[in-house]
C-alpha cells in the first residue's frame, strides 16, 4: 500500500512553499498573485525545463510551451488562481495539472505526482535492498570469521609441528 498520496504530495509541497516564499523568490512567492505566479512560472520554464515539467506546462495550458508564445500565455493568468489560494492557504488544489505546477513553482522534488507516488516503492525497494545486502555482508562475515579460525588453527598447528620438530632437532644434536 502506498502512503505517498494525493494528500501528503500536497502538504509536502505547501511546507515546500513555506521554506520557498523566504528564499531568492520571494517577490514572486510571499505574497502570490495570479499575476506573479504566471510571471514566475514563465522565468522558470525560459530556463531549463524538464520534460516532466514541459508536459504538466502543456496539460495545464493546452499549449506548448514556446519562449516567443508569452504574449499568448499572458492570457493564462486565471489559471494560476487556484494554486494563489492554495498557497494561501485559502484552498486546496483538485486538478492534478495545478497541484504539479505549485511543485514546479516552488521546486519540489520528486515531481510530478507519479514520481512522488513511486518514490515510496523505490525507498522499499532500496531498503529492502540494503536489508539483503548487510544479511549478505553478516553471513559472509561469520564466514570470514570462520575462515579465519581456520587459518589460524593451522598457522598453530603448523607452528606446534615447526616447533616439535625444531625441539627434537636441539635434543637430537645435543646427545650426540
């Protein structure tokens, strides 16, 4: 069962915004706009968007997103009143195209949502992982550690015989 839900993606990216509004956004996030928001979201996808990020962009805006299209996407501005009010804290986001670009917005990883969800089954996966890997590493230590009794049963042994003979040399060459 996954406990990453829709629910803790939210609340992971409003404490996300929290840290964010504080940070070098801060004229675009303390105290969002819908106007801001657009503004911000444009400077963010001229940079270097990811293809994730290209793809929440287009579902959200049934546009691709093109550096010379910004006047077209000036229109866009009533899109961003739902992720205005969440970040406010006013309400929550229901559209999942909205809930990917408030994590966009405020640079939230692992995003989008499917990401996030999967996150959890690959800290399992890597857990578990590291689980078998150190019940690997403790048995062949037992090994090792019986290895090594071994070796040195016989370096004892083999240093008993070296001395017994040694020892019988001495008595041999002092009688005669």
């Amino acid at each position: 069962m996954h406990n990453n839900t829709i629910k803790n993606y939210k609340k992971a990216i409003l404490n996300k915004y929290k840290i964010a509004k504080e940070g070098e956004y801060f004229d675009y996030l303390y105290k969002p706009s819908r106007g801001k928001l657009r503004d911000f979201c444009w400077m963010i996808f001229e940079e270097n968007p990811t293809p994730d990020d290209l793809n929440v962009f287009k579902n959200m805006f049934s546009m691709d997103f093109d550096p010379v299209k910004k006047n077209k996407f000036k229109e866009k501005k009533d899109k961003f009143r739902p992720i205005e009010t969440f970040f406010k804290g006013e309400t929550d986001l229901t559209n999942m195209d909205a809930i990917n670009m408030a994590a966009i917005l405020v640079d939230f990883q692992p995003r989008p949502f499917r990401k996030f969800r999967l996150e959890e089954t690959m800290q399992i996966e890597s857990s578990n992982k590291v689980k078998a890997e150190k019940t690997g590493i403790r048995k062949e230590s037992k090994k090792t550690k019986k290895e090594k009794s071994r070796k040195e049963a016989k370096n004892i042994s083999l240093f008993a015989n070296f001395k017994n003979m040694f020892s019988r040399k001495i008595i041999e060459m002092s009688s005669s």
